[in-house]
C-alpha cells in the first residue's frame, strides 16, 4: 500500500500497533482542518509491527498525551518535504486533562470546570494519582 508522504506537516511514527486509534481521539484529530492518515500494523525491522500517523498540516500536539498512551513515538516535524526536527516523548510527570478521575467523592466529579491533574509516582509501572484525591491510575497497555 502506498501512503503519500507529508510535505508541511507532523508524523507521529513507532506506535504500539493498535494504539492509533486512541491517539486519534485524544489528540481531537477529527476535528484538524487538515488531512490526516492512520496506518495500522505497517512492518517494521525494530518493533515487528507499527502504527503510524500521518498529519498533513501544522497543528499543535499534546505530547504528555503521547507520551502517556506510548512513550516509544517518535514525533517528526517536516516542513517543505524535509525532516527538520525529530523528538522522542517519554512519560510524562504530570497530565492535565487527559484523564478523569473516577472517584466519586473527587471534587474534579462534582465541580465543572476544574482541571482533571495527575501526577506520575510510579514510573516503572507508569502510575498516576490523582492531584486532589489521590486515586490510582494505571495505564492499560
């Protein structure tokens, strides 16, 4: 299958196959003004299998939430066809927003508007804890 490259635009690439998807949402791609391609279990000689996204446009990215959902990504910045920045995510000591408490007692579960914070505390395990009532968060690989 061939998917035309990015000529000004992002490639998020080195996904864990079947992460795309999710990445799609978080990130609110469906509502860019830009095309936008998904690439599920592309071959790849270091993983074996890989997704990638393909972003054609500028837009801004939330790398705690890459780094959260896969912290292997690999973000390539492309402008007039060249590659001209490359960043690796990595997990992210805090997320503002990405996750919802499920507590019902969390003041985040009976006050609009108050911003949903975790903090990591443990690494390892990629654990999270809510910054107001101190819930557990593990990441589902």
């Amino acid at each position: 299958m061939d998917i035309s490259g990015v000529n000004t635009g992002i490639v998020l690439d080195h996904i864990q196959p079947g992460k795309s998807l999710k990445i799609y949402e978080l990130l609110h791609l469906d509502k860019v003004d830009c095309t936008v391609a998904v690439i599920q279990n592309a071959s790849s000689t270091k993983y074996g299998a890989k997704d990638i996204i393909k972003i054609d446009g500028k837009i801004d990215l939330n790398f705690d939430v890459l780094g959260y959902i896969d912290p292997n990504i690999t973000v390539n910045i492309v402008e007039d066809g060249k590659l001209v920045k490359k960043v690796h995510m990595s997990v992210p000591e805090t997320l503002t927003n990405v996750l919802t408490c499920k507590n019902p007692r969390c003041i985040t579960s009976c006050e609009q508007g108050i911003d949903q914070i975790f903090h990591l505390v443990d690494p390892e395990k990629k654990v999270y804890r809510c910054a107001y009532c101190d819930a557990e968060y593990k990441r589902e690989d």
